[in-house]
C-alpha cells in the first residue's frame, strides 16, 4: 500500500457512497448536494490522474454551473414533491438488478481485458505542458478542430433551445434565463 | 516540498487569512465612515478616537446575541451555510500575488501564497464559482419564504454575471498570453502599462459583474431589504450572521484585489525593484481606492429592478463581454 | 501504484449506480441526475485510459472536454424542459408526464 493507493482508495470510496446516496436520498436537495460531494471525488481522481486542467474545468461547469442548475431547479419545482411520498416507482427493483447486473458484468470482463490488468502501470507524460498540448490540439487542424466546433454549436443550439423551451407562456419576465 | 517553503507558506497563509479578518471588521468601518460623510454625516465617532474601536463593539455585540435555529430549518445544512459562504472568500486570494520575489534570511522568498501557479485564472473561476452554494443552501434550508426568493435570486444573478466575468478575465490573458497570474502582473510594469488602459471595457466589465457577484448594491437585489427583509440570511443571527456578513465584505475585499491585480498593475509601482516590501503596500492602495469605488455606487446608486437586472446581465454586459473578447483577440493575433 | 483497473472499477460502479437512478427515481430531476454521475464515470474512464495507455496523444483530454460541452448542454436543456413542464402542469414525475400533445 503506497500513499497514493490510501488516497485513492479514501476518495474513491467517499466517492461511491455520495454517488448512492445521490439516488438513495429522499430529499432532492439533499440528493444535489451528495451529487456535489461526488463530482468533487471525481475532480480529485483526475487530480491522481494529472489532469489538473480536467479537474478544474469539472468544478468550474460541473459544480459551478450543473449541480447549481440542478438546486435550482428543484428549488423552483419544490412544491411538487413532498418526501413522504415514495421517490422511487414501483419497478425500482428491476433498475437495481439491472444496475447490479450491469457492474457484475463490466467487472468480470475488465478481468479478461489485458489492458486493463493490474499489471499496466502509467506511462511517463510527456515532455511538453499538458494544458498548451490540449490547447493546440483542439484547435488544430490536424487535431480536433472538428469535433471542437461541433461543440461550440452544439452549446449554442442548447442555449438557444433552452430559452426557446423556458419561455414563459405570458411575457412576464419574472424568471432570469437558465443557461 | 522542503520545511523553509513550507514556514513560509504557512506565515503567508496566516496572514492573509488573520489579514482578511481584520480587513472585514475594519472595511465596515470604513464603509459606514464613507457612507456617513457623504450623505453629510459624522458615522460612528463613539467607540475610541474617530470611532476605530467600533468593529471591536459590533463583535462583542454579535457574540452575545442569541443564536436561533428555526423550528423547520434542515439544522445540519442551516449551520454548514455559513462556512460554506465564508470558504471560499478566504480562499480565493491564494493565487493573487503580493509582491515581487526577495531574500529574507538568505532565501529566495514569493510573497503571496500560489502565485505561480499556471492555472491561477481557472482557480479564481473555479472558487467564485462555488461561492454559489453557501448563499443557495442558506436560503433553502432556513425554510422561510423571503429566505428561499433571496437565495433563488443571488443563484440565479451569481450564474449570470459569473459569465461576463469569466469573460473579462480573458482580455489581460490573451494580453499576457498566459493564465499566470504573476506572469500577468509582470506583463504591466509601469503605470502606462496596466491593462485598464488596453482594456477599459473588459476592467468596467469585470467590476460590475464582480459587484453582482458579490450582490452589492446596485445588485443587491437578493437581500434588498424592503422586498425580502433581509434575503438569504433573514433567519441568520448572533455569530452565523456575522459569518455571512464577513463572507461578503471578504469578497468584496477580494473583487478589488483580483481587479488591481488584472488591470491596475498588480503590486508594481514606483521603487519596488529596489524595495519589494513596498509591493503589498500598493496592491493594499489599489484594492482600497477599489473598495472605496464600491461604496460610492453603493451610496450614490438606486437599486435595479430584478427583471432588469437579469435584462442587463444578459442582453447588456455578456454581449459587451464577448465583442471586447473578440477585438482583443484580433488585435492580439494581428499587432503580435 | 494505482492499476488502471481501480478507476475502471470505480467509474463502473458510478455508473451503474447512475443507471439505477435513471431507472427508479420518479423525480425528472433525479433522472437528470442520474444521467450525470453516468457522463461523469464516461469521462473519469476516459481520463483513465489516456493517462495509462496513450498518455502521449492528447485524445483523452480533448474527448473529455467535449463531453463537458456535451453535459452542459444536456443539463441546461433537460431543465428548461423540466422547468416548462411544471409551469404548464404543476408536475416533475415523470410517470405522470405521458401524453404526446396536450
């Protein structure tokens, strides 16, 4: 056990729980707040990983801007539903076997995968600042220049979209813009 | 990681943190003294000479007060809002530097805690924006209705203006070509070097929208006093009250700072090559005469209407924001 | 010395914890919430494989970036429906949420 295997394991565990209890939680702001507590494990796994970049863009549009939406919302639909009724429908035990049934199968192939073994260790990184590569990479002409610009329009359609969608029935600009 | 950085990253910690505390008390202080002269009063001259013990006597005061907890407020969260608010205006000054490199006792010592590091814009970013959830989770779980409207406003205005400011911050990058913050203070030495001279647009940008951030007035609208009672904290009291009040005078403090530290050159100034210590004395001139802006509007300015302060955000400021982005570009691609 | 394996082991259990919150919560918030801890094991797996086996190409990072975009978008869309919905009917169960027009 090495340092770095404690910590992963700490955060991978704080992880996993807040994740559960993300689905587990009666209340739904209380179930938006495990889901903060479980991207925030995630941005420290991409901190073990050294992708600093990745891990605070993950606080920056995860926990700053998705999660937050999400408490949101549920602020503004909070009316709707009182915790004493049941949060689940009533094949919640299928989704649970599938779920279960899914992770035993992922975790049973990732033992025939050889790539995945235990065996592969991290190769070095690269000479080069990491943040600079990802930056030429993306837009690069040679790199993903594409797939870059499609995103670009992709946000767009949704800013677009989701205005066109929450656009109160009467004008009366009482409500701020979602986006 | 050796035990002389670690000293030293320990003392500047202290320091900021003890330096941001005193500056909350006293920023009060000074806002009451500015607010009082000009609206052609005195402010408080009662506690010691020019009233400077008066911060002492509003502590003394707030640690006596009674602390309630509502009846159906969500406890766990009602007692962690106010640390969460307060966090991150204590953190987020560590990527700002203080001053340029000196030897004190023979080691070569940074003034300011992480100044170094090349994703210090990301970090101020990241920071503001969980600053976000103390207020959310505050309003939400004090379960009072002006509490709830008061915390569903600073969400929704803090998630607006926190775009406009993303994009200020991308003028004095693409001028100093790097997201280091020290790289960046150093790309303007010399008063005509600051970037509020290439970039008036983006630095009134950046204060408005960091004004909105912190819901200051003119955008005070989610504790505007005469709608919402008092906002988010309307349940707050006694030591939890003064967290959130510390919260946002710390952030306050922290706008200024980062906006000097973008647009106003930083710590540079005249003879700091020879005598760095006078580096944080300037910064300190720069946020002060900054916080001394904020209080003016505050005292001059009415409050915007909530549609219309949304309106602005949106229609007004971020398209402003984008067009200087695009200029700044250009012109940086074209004159090298 | 973390195997590659553990992340892969983590990223599979949030998802497949995702999946179960897709499939049994009754909330369309807590759908969408699901729908989130799913890209974020998607991504933490991406980050994963590009740290262990080609930690030389940029690939890795520029997928997950895009996946960023991809999941902002998905969130503010999928809550401005939501949003819309309640307005017009008082209701964010998905189950009651079942005729085409109205």
């Amino acid at each position: 056990m090495t340092i770095a295997q404690i910590i992963f394991i700490a955060i991978s565990a704080i992880t996993v729980i807040a994740s559960i209890l993300v689905v587990a939680s009666r209340n739904l702001v209380h179930a938006a707040l495990w889901l903060v507590l479980s991207l925030a494990g995630v941005a420290v796994l991409f901190v073990l990983l050294q992708a600093s970049f990745l891990a605070v863009v993950q606080v920056v549009i995860y926990i700053g801007a998705i999660a937050i939406l999400i408490i949101f919302a549920v602020m503004l639909t909070r009316r709707v539903m009182r915790e004493t009724k049941p949060q689940v429908n009533r094949y919640w035990w299928i989704g649970a076997l599938a779920a279960l049934l899914l992770f035993v199968t992922l975790v049973v192939i990732l033992n025939q995968v050889p790539s995945a073994a235990s065996s592969v260790s991290e190769l070095p990184l690269p000479e080069e600042d990491l943040l600079s590569m990802l930056g030429t990479a993306l837009v690069d002409v040679d790199g993903f220049v594409l797939p870059f610009e499609v995103a670009s329009v992709l946000l767009l359609a949704a800013l677009i979209g989701s205005l066109v969608i929450a656009r109160p029935i009467k004008l009366d600009a009482e409500e701020g813009d979602e986006a | 990681m050796d035990i002389p950085h670690l000293v030293e990253w320990t003392i500047e910690s202290i320091v900021i943190v003890v330096g941001l505390i005193a500056g909350f008390a006293y920023l009060t202080l000074f806002e009451r003294k500015i607010l009082a002269r000009i609206q052609v009063r005195i402010g408080p001259n009662r506690a010691g000479p020019w009233g400077l013990l008066q911060p002492v006597a509003d502590g003394i005061k707030l640690i006596f007060k009674e602390e309630l907890i509502p009846n159906r407020a969500d406890k766990l969260l009602f007692v962690l809002a106010p640390v969460i608010t307060v966090v991150p205006a204590l953190i987020v000054l560590a990527v700002v530097p203080l001053g340029p490199d000196m030897m004190i006792f023979g080691h070569n010592v940074t003034l300011g805690i992480a100044g170094d590091v090349n994703v210090g814009v990301l970090y101020i970013m990241a920071v503001s924006s969980i600053a976000v959830y103390g207020i959310a989770i505050a309003g939400w779980s004090s379960s009072n209705k002006y509490a709830l409207m008061g915390g569903l406003r600073a969400t929704a205005q803090m998630i607006s203006y926190e775009l406009a400011l993303g994009l200020a911050f991308v003028g004095p990058i693409l001028l100093a070509n790097s997201m280091n913050l020290m790289d960046i203070v150093n790309a303007q030495r010399g008063l005509l070097g600051w970037y509020i001279w290439l970039q008036p647009l983006g630095f009134i940008i950046f204060l408005l929208a960091g004004i909105a951030e912190v819901n200051r007035d003119p955008f005070d609208m989610p504790e505007a006093e005469q709608e919402l009672t008092a906002g988010y904290h309307a349940e707050y009291s006694g030591m939890k009250f003064a967290l959130m009040f510390m919260a946002e005078y710390d952030k306050m403090i922290a706008v200024s700072m980062i906006a000097a530290t973008l647009f106003l050159g930083g710590f540079w100034g005249p003879f700091v090559e020879q005598i760095p210590l006078l580096g944080p004395v300037y910064l300190l001139i720069k946020t002060i005469f900054l916080l001394f802006v904020m209080i003016w509007m505050r005292a001059t300015l009415v409050r915007f209407r909530y549609d219309r302060l949304m309106a602005f955000g949106w229609k007004v400021l971020l398209p402003l924001a984008l067009v200087n982005v695009v200029v700044t570009a250009v012109i940086v691609l074209v004159g090298g | 010395m973390i195997p590659l394996s553990w992340y892969l082991i983590v990223a599979a259990a949030i998802f497949c914890i995702g999946i179960y919150g897709v499939l049994a919560r009754k909330n369309a918030v807590g759908i969408l919430m699901g729908i989130e801890l799913m890209l974020n094991a998607v991504i933490l797996n991406l980050v994963a494989f590009w740290r262990y086996l080609t930690p030389s190409l940029i690939g890795g990072q520029a997928f997950a970036v895009i996946v960023f975009a991809v999941a902002a978008s998905e969130a503010a869309v999928g809550l401005a429906l939501i949003i819309s919905i309640y307005r017009r009917h008082s209701t964010v169960v998905a189950d009651e949420i079942n005729m085409l027009k109205w």
